[in-house]
C-alpha cells in the first residue's frame, strides 16, 4: 500500500468501525472488515486492520515471535496499515 490510504479504503475501513460502534450483527462487521483488508492486498492469513486485541501493544504478542515465522514482520506490517488508516481517519473528521 501507497503512503497515504485511497480514499475507498478510508471509506470501507470507516464503514466497518462505524458498523461495529453501532453493534451491528458480527457477520455484517466482518464483511465489512473483511473488504477493507482485501482492499489494503491483506489475505485470509493475514491479521486483519480491525484487529484490536492484537494491536494493543506496541510490539507483537510472544507467541507470534516464538513461532518461528515471519507473523513478526506480518503484525509490524498492519499496524503500520492500521496507524494510517487511524490518521487519514481523525483527519477527515477535522
């Protein structure tokens, strides 16, 4: 992904924070998420942008680093996806 999200993206990304601040069924939230990241080029494997639990942190959860993998890289990556989609987000709400 570009340095700066499309603005598509920033709209499916804020739809599908907007679908889960509204509480709308799980299936309808992860549709929604699930397009966003197939749009950032995420795969199925991938940790999704939506992810909170996974990003509450500044460094990747253990276990991923003590599988041996690239899930290390893998995290640092979409956070880093996640950080701008959270800044093009607040800037747009200015």
């Amino acid at each position: 992904m570009a340095a700066k999200p499309t603005p598509q993206v920033i709209d499916l990304y804020r739809r599908a924070r907007s679908l889960q601040r509204r509480g709308a069924d799980r299936q309808t939230c992860h549709a929604a998420e699930r397009d966003c990241d197939r749009m950032l080029g995420l795969r199925l494997w991938d940790f999704s942008v939506s992810d909170d639990f996974m990003f509450d942190s500044d460094e990747p959860p253990d276990y991923l680093l003590k599988r041996g993998t690239n899930a290390g890289a893998g995290w640092h990556h979409v956070r880093s996806l996640r950080e701008q989609l959270q800044g093009a987000d607040r800037e747009l709400r200015r």
